[in-house]
C-alpha cells in the first residue's frame, strides 16, 4: 500500500492541489496529513475541507500547532504567525474549526506512529531538528517508524540495534528502504511553506509492502498563492519565504 504524507500545508491551496494530483498520479492508496493546515496561506478553509474530505474516506489526520491555536490563544508564535491565525479565526467556518478542534495528537498505525512534532510530548510541539532531538523522541515510543512535520525541511533519522543514531537529507525520487533492524523518525518537508531553500512543495510517499519512502518536490503556482497572502492583507513576509523556500 502507497500512502501520501503530507505536513505543513498552511493554507496554501495551490501547493496541497499540485501535490494530491501528484499523490493522486503516483497511485496513492491512502493520505495521512501530520498538521499545520491553517496558518500563514490565505486559503485555510478550502485547505481544511480538502482535509477533511479525505478523513472521510479513510485519511488520518493529527492535529499541529496552528491548528490548536484556532481555538486555544495560548498557543506561543512569533508575530507574524499570530496575526496570520487571528485573520485565520474570522476565515473559517464553525465545521471547518469543529473539525481541527477534534484532530488527535498521535495516531498509531501497526508499527508506525504519526505526530505532528516530537513523539515524547506531542503537546508541546517540539521540533525534531538534530540528533539528540530525534533520539529523544525515539526513546518515548516503541514504534519502528514515526512520521512528523514541524520543521519544514525534510530528513531521515535512524536509530540501529546498538544505538547508534545517523542522520542524512533524503534526494527527492530516490527510494530510501527503512529497514526493519533500525527504528526510524521521517521528518516531511512542508507542503506549503517550505524552508530548505527550495520553493517546490515538499510530501512524501511511504511503501509499506516493500517498507520504503520516497520524497518528492512538486512545483505549483507560488506566485500566485504569495499574491492571495498580500491581497489578504496577510504580512508580506508570509508572501515573499514562498518565493524564497524560506
């Protein structure tokens, strides 16, 4: 079975399009989608009825941190991020907030387990950006394989039976076998918003049969989703990282 993983949409329809016609092309059988639907873009509630409508056929869905600011203020941003979320409350409808107010934190699936962020305390949102971040969240779950976001740029970690813990940046097309002696963290690139240095959108596809991932970069229309930010009145500087991939 194909499964398409998606993170870090943040409101950025033409970017989740280009890539569910990729999924779509690939022959996805199935989408997990890993939070951060809203936030940033300026089409949170087509973004989160996309959502949505795939968790009606089966998708999961965990919950990220611009969504649970929907509905709880207390949830710590920097500016920019906080004006983007309170333009976002006024933009969604009751079902659409309904919905993210609903989302699990983790969702586990046989021997994968899917977060938004780190697996030792998916609350807090903690970035998997280094080694010792990615060991710590391995050492909280037994899972062989976990799938996050978060951080906007995609990478591999994999812990072996001796401990031994390796990190390396996935090459978009390339299969990479996540072999079963080793306990691994997949860390997505953002659909939306990436920030590696590359505008393309970022997903995965994960092969459970011949348990393999492959990362891919989608191009989509960024100037057109960084002009919808600006005519939203949204800060600029949300516009001008799209065209940036930072």
């Amino acid at each position: 079975m194909l499964t398409a993983l998606l993170a870090d949409i943040h409101g950025n329809r033409q970017a989740l399009e280009a890539c569910l016609d990729h999924a779509r092309e690939h022959r996805a059988d199935r989408y997990a989608f890993l939070g951060d639907y809203v936030g940033y873009g300026a089409d949170p509630e087509w973004v989160v009825n996309a959502v949505r409508q795939h968790v009606e056929q089966g998708a999961i869905a965990v919950v990220g941190n611009h969504d649970r600011a929907i509905s709880d203020p207390s949830i710590s941003m920097n500016r920019d991020a906080e004006t983007a979320i309170e333009w976002t409350r006024t933009r969604l409808s009751p079902e659409a907030r309904e919905f993210l107010a609903r989302l699990p934190m983790t969702i586990e699936d046989s021997t994968r387990l899917y977060v938004h962020g780190d697996a030792s305390a998916p609350p807090r949102f903690i970035y998997v950006t280094d080694s010792n971040a990615a060991r710590h969240s391995l050492q909280a779950t037994h899972a062989q394989t976990t799938f996050c976001g978060h951080v906007h740029v995609p990478a591999i970690y994999a812990l072996s039976t001796t401990e031994k813990l390796t990190s390396f940046q996935p090459v978009p097309g390339i299969a990479i076998p996540l072999l079963k002696q080793r306990r691994w963290i997949s860390v997505l690139g953002s659909v939306g918003q990436p920030r590696d240095g590359h505008v393309a959108a970022s997903y995965a596809m994960f092969d459970d049969h011949a348990s393999e991932i492959t990362y891919h970069r989608v191009p989509y229309d960024v100037d057109t989703a960084a002009a919808k930010i600006r005519a939203a009145g949204l800060p600029h500087n949300l516009a001008d990282r799209l065209l940036k991939g930072r």
